[in-house]
C-alpha cells in the first residue's frame, strides 16, 4: 500500500457510501451497520465477492477510520470508487472496488439488491388502517349472548305421567298469587303476567253472603244510612288498593304444575336484605277472620275430605293422581309465606312433574292448615319417595322430595346414586345449592366448561376440588388443572402456579408460570421466586432474591415484604441458600420495621419466628425485634415537574415492576422507567387503559366518540393484539384478566375478553333501571348509582353494591335529593360516595366542602372536610381512592387533593405547575396510586401517600 493510499484511510473523505465486509463481520453486524447509517433514499446492493454496497442518498463527512464500511467516494469522472481502489478504473456508473491488491469493476446497475425488510421483525406491532380526518365512527363488532340460564330438569317427561283428568279440574280451585318481590338471581328473569287476585272467589262469595249483607241489613234498621254506605265502601276500596299496589309491584307466573302460581315463584330476598314477611292488610285480614267464624265448618269439612283423597291415592299407589293432587311443602311449615285469603283448595298440577328452576312455597297454606296436615303429609311424601325409588321410579321420586317434599339435596343424592348426573347438576344449580356440589357434579357428568365456568362465577375452585378429591382423586387433579389454565388464559401467571402448587404432582408443571411471574417484577415477582427455590431453582434464582431483600426503597412497592413474607412459609430446596436467604430477610424485616401491608399483625410474628429458627443462629441472636414505624397523620405535599411534557398523558399507572404504562392517545402507549426513560413503545392509538388485576396485562382503548378500539397487551410478552370495536358509554379502567365490565343505556355489561369476539357473559340492571355516574371497581367489589323508576312515575337515586365475580347484590341505600348530583359525584368501591360542593352555597364561593354518603348514613348539609379553591370538576374515583382537583394557589396550575376509604380526609396533595384545568387522573394499582395530568407529568406515590415511587415527564424522545 503506497503512503498516499495509506494516508486516505486516515483522513476525513466525502462518503458516498460503504462497502461492508460481510465475510468477515457477518450479516448481522452488517445489517445493524447498515440501519444505524440508514438514510431515506439509501440503496443496499451484493458484490459478487458477498461484501455489501451501501449507497447513501446524501454524501456525509466522516474520518475512514471510524465509518461503518470501507468508504466510497465520488470521482472527477462520475464514477464510484472504494478508498484504495484505482479510481481511474471505473467510468459513470460504474464502481471501482479493490481486492488483494487487485482493482475489480462493476456496473452497479446490474448488481443484486439486499432487501432490508426480510431485518424488521414485526410480530410486535399492530396493523393500523389510516382513515380519512372526519370520517364516520368504525362500526362496532357484533357481540354475542352467552348468559347463563337457570335449567329446568323435566323429571315427569322423562317419568311419562299423562295430564290430569277433568274431574280433578272442576274439584281444585285456585289459589290466591302473593306479591312479587324483586330478585338478586343471576338468571334470566321471567316474563311478567297480569296480577291475580288477592280474594279467593269462594271465600269472597261466602263473605258477601254471610256477613257483608247481615251488616248491610243491621246498620240500614237502625238508620244509619250513611253507615251503610261507609260500611260498603269500605268493602270496595280494601281489595281495590291491593289489587293497584300488586299491579305496580307485578307478578309472575309460577311453574308449570306448580300448586300455588305465586308461592312457587316467590324469589328469594335481595343479597344483603333480610327476608321480610309480606303484610297483610288489614281489610283482609278482618276479612278472613270473618268468614272463619261464619264458614269454617263447611271449608274445614271440604280440606278433610281433600286431605283423606289425597291420602287414600298415595296408600293405594295411583301415583299418578296422587302426584297431580300434591301441594308442596318448605321449610317443615304449611307454607313459606301465607296468602291473606286462601279459603280454596289448592290447584292441580298441570304441567310437567319436575323439580322447578326456583325455590318455592307450598300452595297448601291456608287460615285452616297446621303442622299436624304438614307432618302427615311430609311423612307421606317421604313414604312415596322411598316406594318409587325401590321401584325404579326415579324421576318420580325425584319430583316428589324436590318439589313435594321440599327437599331438593336429597333429590340431587338420589339421582346421583342411580347415576342420573346431569340431571342432578341441573337440579342442584336450578335450586342454587350449594356451589361446589354444582361445580363437582357438571364435571362428573363432562361439561367442563360449564362447571369452571360455574366454579369461577360462585368462587367456589377450591372447595370442589376438595369435594371432588373424596370421591375421585383423579377427576380432581384435572378439575385443579383447568383452574389452572383458567388463571393462565386470564394472564395470572401467579395465580396459576399458585393453584398447581396445592398438588405436589403438577408442581413441576408450574415452573412456566413461575418463570413468566418473576418477568412481572415488584411483588409479583417476590411471591413467585421462593416457589422457584423450592423447586431447586439455581444460583441465577438464588442471587435475585438477596438483590430484593437488599434493595432499596418501599418494601411494599419493590416487593421485599412479599419475599420475606413468603420465604417465611416456603423454604428453598437447598439448606445453605435456604439459611442465606432466611437471614437476609430476617434483617430486612428489622430494617422496614416488619412485613409492612403484606401481613396482618396477628400472622406478622409467627412467620417471624419461623424465619428466626431458620436464619444463621449468630446473627439471629443479635437482630432486634421489627419495630413498625408510625404512621403520619399529616397531608403530604408533591410537586409534579415543573415543564410539561412533549406528549400528551391520557391515563398512567405505575406497575408492580416499577415502570410506568402511559397512553398517550394518537401517540401509543409507552412503558417508560420511573424517572422517565423509554423501555418499550407500542404503536397502539389509546386514550385509556384497562389494567388486570393480577398485572400481567392491559387493554388498551381507542374512543372514537361512542365506539371503542379495544387491544389487549401481554406485559410479560410485551405483545399486542387486536381485540374488538365496541359501542360503550363507559368501560371500567380495571378487570380480572378476562371479563371486562362496560355500562350503556341498556345496564350494566360484561363481556369475555378471551372470546374471539365480544361474548356477554352477565347483565346487570333494566326494568327502567340505569346507571347514572361512574361504576367504582376493586377485585372484590363494585359499587355505582343506580337511577330507578318509582310506581307514581318519579324516580328515586340509589347507591348499589355488588360482590364480585358473582355479582350477588350486597346493598341498595336510598340516596337523599341533595347527596347526588351527576357531575359533581363519585362513587367508591366499597359502598361510599362522594360529592363536592362550593361553598358557602348562597354567595362568592372560595373552598370547596366534601360531603360523604355512606350506607345507611347520609351526609347533611355542611358534613365533611373543607379545602381551599373551588373544584370546577366533580371528584374522580378508582376503587377506594379519590381524587378533587382546584386551580393552584396562584392560580396558574392545578392542586390535586387524594384521600382513600368513604368519610377520609385528604391524605396527599399533588401540585401540577403550568396546567391547564383540565380534570386530573388517578389510578389505584398493586402497591401504587398513580397521578396523571393531560400536560404530560406523571406522579406516583404508595397508597397512603407517604413516599414517592415515581416522578416523569413524558417526552417524545
């Protein structure tokens, strides 16, 4: 190499390209060298020798030395030509490039493009099709019913048992249909039918006959027209006022068969109510007392001669008489609930003779019956029931303990022991017996789905795998298994490894999960490493947990209280890492002054203990024992970051890892570190986030005026997919990992995210019902403001709580006229809510006055604490936390004031600078409550508001 060729390898050159030694750097350094350089325009073409061309569109200044390739400069010809290479060689268009010593030269048109797009790996990104600006809203997906629905066994189909003769027709009467009462069941709810009577026609003909005109009669003799009159109107308006207030109140019809059309379809008391007795009214009550004393004889005679008939068909075995002629007993009584007129006998059955979908009441029940008729005919169901069933009539006794006998577990038995399982499953869910006996019993009889379906809705996983365990150890471990798979299709990789634990032989299969748990990092990942070190886990396993116990910062927010409290229970499979990490967690405890939130005081010192007796004896001796800090009762202040951000923030949380998942609308979403650097970023237009519970992963919502474009994002992965368009007025910002609850005009909707599309699996409200404000969620709750519609055509608000995932009704508390007012109200998770007012209300305001309603205890006028500033916004609320913003002291920012729990004063103040008015966000997840402002800053702190987890502006950068 001469000195002049030498010398231009060290000078700075006008570049027009590169060629990369392939060969020897390989491809991929090759192709990074390449994207690192790449410019808009750029070309990428092979040399015959395998080195690649690199052509810029622009030339650029750079030293030989440190270019990515060997540089190609331009010539005075306009040819291309390699640094060392004989630039006279090569003509326009051409490329001189040297070799060994050896100018070789090629005509660039004709060499073969590299195609960098075969680099790109675009498994992570979502396909987004642009739209024209002010184009019409996308059309959302259809969504299809899957609600599930109260079976109806049909035990006299399946029987064979004819309808009832005619003579039995014209010798029953009717009885009377008690008042509906609302239901908190789950299913579907029936149609209603025109009210009955509250007067049986017998007992009303024999009342008018015998005491209304002897009375009549009597006070006419003496004068006292207008007593006569008093007297027959008060006759007309007593059974008239009944009649209008059960026309309000609705009716529905009983079961086919059933002996008292209102008593079989009396629904149980709302969830969280007592049962109450119906009143009676008074008229009636005097009524029936009345026709007692003149027709009892004649009504008595013809119940004894009902009884004796009824007797005689059971003794002579025509079962199929003495089936249709039963009435029902409950409750070792005549009848759950009495009606307040029943003179008549009770109807025959007409329909099918199966166990009914609902509990009911006996049809009997009357002024005349008592316990000596009900035990007679208890003990002669109970004799029936035990012939059939020797006869091999199983339906039939099955038909008579449900339905006639009142007892629908021992109807579920015998059907079980004649092994008529999927019978007795619909049986015992169309009864709501108990839920792990439902769950045990759609299992044995194959449908899988259904019982976890079951087994998830009632929370009942756990006692039937104990319930399945006594008769079927195998059927267990399957059933513990699909739970399993439950949680994992759900994105809790915890939650899984959690329930496979339970069973030493699938603990191995758990080591996936627990892999994909400790990704999730914070607590999640702390509860997830001492199952690895139980397993056997290695010296990578081994040194993550001491990084925890050593770390700083909140032990609750970074999950060291979690490890210690774990490592407490489960020690490692290696006796010296078992005492290394025993000891380190040990100390840690002495440090954060004890297990902190992840134990309560009752289990904090036995687990200590049992740390201590593991722990390296030494050390043990000299630690102190933990002394729990106390708590401050002081407001603290923070102040956001004075500039706003590049990026618009639409809704933030901060993870259990410690990063922060932001979506910034049009922008996407990014997971950015806690002081504000990039880690991952997803081109996903979202304008709200929709986090699961257990943190392993996100939807992320796109509104488009009344429709939304719903992605689900894998936070272990970091994967997104598409999942549906949906037409909402409001999503809830929190889920389970599976079922997502939306709220429109119709009620309240949830939906299954796992379906391949939107799929209802529940609906909550309706008869004129609707929601009003936002639903307030926590993973064991939900709590909203429900606006129903009264009888005088008024309306009434109430403050409704259900238990989730079953979505039993827990409360319903009136609300008074002033504790509500949309806009300027929240609702909390746990059965509060919250209004803010300006105060003083008659003049200038200049503070704010919140007012807490909780339930059964509303607020009165001036209740609750006082903060400076007028909120031009209502609160906002997630779960248990809340959340008032008004304008900054100086009026150029905005201070936001955070508290938890109903009736709480503020426990945190957060200053936003530079801010608009815009309302404020707050977020409650893991061991964090995240505060958001459109202008772009992001604040973090623990739940009560005492230390600072996190602290950014979102840039563009």
């Amino acid at each position: 190499m001469s000195a002049g060729q030498s010398a231009a390898f060290r000078a700075t050159v006008t570049a027009t390209g590169f060629v990369l030694d392939v060969p020897v750097i390989g491809p991929a350094e090759a192709a990074a060298r390449a994207v690192a350089s790449w410019q808009d325009g750029a070309e990428l073409r092979r040399l015959p020798d395998g080195r690649w061309l690199f052509m810029l569109a622009a030339p650029v200044e750079i030293r030989a030395d440190r270019a990515p390739g060997l540089p190609v400069v331009r010539t005075d010809r306009g040819a291309q030509a390699a640094v060392g290479a004989d630039a006279r060689a090569a003509d326009a268009g051409q490329i001189a490039v040297g070799a060994g010593g050896v100018t070789a030269v090629h005509r660039m048109a004709a060499l073969p493009d590299v195609e960098p797009a075969a680099w790109l790996d675009l498994s992570g990104l979502t396909l987004h099709r642009p739209r024209p600006v002010g184009a019409a809203e996308p059309e959302a997906d259809p969504v299809a019913e899957s609600l599930p629905r109260r079976p109806e066994p049909d035990l006299r189909a399946a029987a064979g048992i004819a309808p009832r003769t005619e003579r039995a027709r014209r010798l029953t009467e009717d009885t009377p249909a008690g008042p509906r009462r609302r239901s908190s069941s789950p299913f579907a709810r029936r149609p209603g039918t025109r009210p009955s009577s509250g007067t049986d026609p017998l007992a009303l003909a024999a009342v008018v006959l015998l005491v209304v005109l002897p009375l009549l009669v009597v006070a006419g003799s003496q004068g006292g027209v207008f007593h006569a009159g008093l007297l027959l109107l008060a006759f007309a308006a007593g059974p008239a006022a009944a009649r209008l207030r059960r026309s309000h109140r609705g009716t529905a019809p009983g079961p086919e068969g059933s002996a008292d059309a209102a008593a079989a379809t009396t629904p149980a008391p709302e969830h969280g109510r007592s049962r109450g007795r119906a009143r009676r009214p008074l008229f009636d009550a005097l009524l029936a007392r009345l026709a007692m004393r003149t027709a009892g004889p004649l009504i008595q005679g013809r119940h004894a001669r009902y009884v004796r008939e009824l007797t005689r068909a059971f003794e002579q075995r025509r079962w199929e008489d003495a089936l249709r002629d039963a009435i029902r007993l409950t409750d070792g009584r005549p009848g759950g609930q009495r009606p307040w007129l029943t003179l008549g006998l009770p109807r025959r059955y007409e329909g099918a003779l199966r166990p009914t979908p609902r509990v009911g009441v006996s049809g009997g029940a009357s002024p005349l019956s008592g316990p000596t008729v009900h035990q007679h005919l208890a003990a002669l169901y109970q004799r029936a029931a035990e012939e059939l069933e020797r006869a091999g009539r199983v339906e039939e006794a099955a038909f008579v303990l449900a339905d006639l006998r009142g007892a629908p577990a021992e109807a579920v038995a015998l059907l079980v022991r004649h092994r008529r399982t999927v019978q007795a499953a619909e049986l015992a869910e169309g009864r709501d017996l108990a839920a792990d006996l439902v769950v045990r019993l759609w299992w044995q009889a194959g449908e899988r789905e259904r019982a976890v379906r079951t087994a998830y809705r009632r929370a009942a996983f756990a006692p039937a795998v104990d319930r399945l365990a006594a008769d079927d150890p195998a059927a267990a471990r399957e059933l513990r298994a699909a739970w399993a798979a439950h949680c994992r299709d759900s994105g809790d990789r915890l939650g899984a490894a959690e329930v496979l634990w339970a069973d030493e032989a699938l603990r191995p299969s758990a080591a996936a999960d627990l892999r994909d748990a400790v990704a999730l990092g914070g607590p999640t990942r702390s509860r997830a490493l001492p199952y690895l070190l139980a397993l056997g886990a290695g010296e990578v396993t081994r040194a993550l947990a001491l990084a925890v116990l050593d770390s700083d910062g909140d032990p609750a927010a970074t999950g060291r209280s979690a490890l210690a409290a774990a490592l407490a229970e489960l020690p490692a499979a290696d006796p010296a890492a078992d005492r290394e990490l025993a000891t380190a967690a040990a100390r840690a405890l002495v440090r954060d002054g004890g297990f902190g939130t992840a134990l309560g005081e009752r289990d904090a010192g036995p687990r200590h203990q049992r740390l201590l007796k593991r722990a390296d004896p030494l050390v043990a001796a000299d630690l102190a024992r933990p002394q729990r800090a106390a708590r401050s009762e002081h407001s603290t202040a923070y102040t956001a970051a004075e500039r706003p951000g590049t990026l618009p923030v639409l809704d933030a949380a901060l993870l259990g890892s410690g990063a922060v998942l932001v979506a910034c609308g049009q922008a996407g979403v990014r997971l950015l570190t806690a002081d504000g650097r990039t880690k991952a970023r997803w081109d996903v237009p979202a304008d709200q986030l929709v986090l699961a519970d257990h943190g392993g992963a996100a939807l992320l919502v796109a509104g488009y005026g009344r429709v939304r474009e719903v992605s689900r994002l894998d936070l272990v992965t970091r994967s997104v997919r598409r999942w549906t368009t949906l037409s909402a007025r409001q999503i809830v910002p929190s889920f389970d990992g599976r079922h997502l609850i939306t709220a429109d005009d119709d009620g309240i909707t949830v939906l299954d995210t796992l379906a391949p599309r939107p799929t209802v699996v529940w609906r909550e409200l309706g008869r004129g019902e609707r929601l009003a404000g936002r639903l307030a969620r926590t993973p064991a709750g939900c709590t909203g403001v429900v606006v129903s519609p009264l009888p005088d055509g008024t309306q009434t608000a109430e403050l409704w709580r259900w238990d989730l995932p079953g979505w039993e009704l827990r409360s319903r508390s009136r609300l008074r006229p002033d504790a509500f007012r949309p806009g300027r109200s929240a609702a909390l998770a746990s059965g509060g809510l919250l209004a803010a007012e300006p105060h003083p209300a008659d003049g200038p305001p200049s503070s704010t006055v919140l007012h807490w309603t909780t339930e059964g205890t509303p607020a009165g006028p001036g209740a609750g604490a006082r903060i400076e500033g007028v909120a031009p916004h209502g609160p906002v609320a997630d779960g248990d936390h809340w959340a008032l913003a008004v304008p900054g002291p100086d009026g150029t920012g905005v201070l936001l004031h955070t508290g938890a729990g109903a009736g709480s004063a503020p426990t945190a103040t957060v200053s936003f600078p530079q801010a608009g008015m815009q309302a404020p966000g707050i977020r409650r997840h893991a061991e964090a409550v995240t505060h958001w402002h459109r202008s772009g800053r992001v604040l973090a702190t623990t739940p009560d508001g005492a230390t600072l987890l996190a602290h950014l502006r979102v840039t563009a950068g």
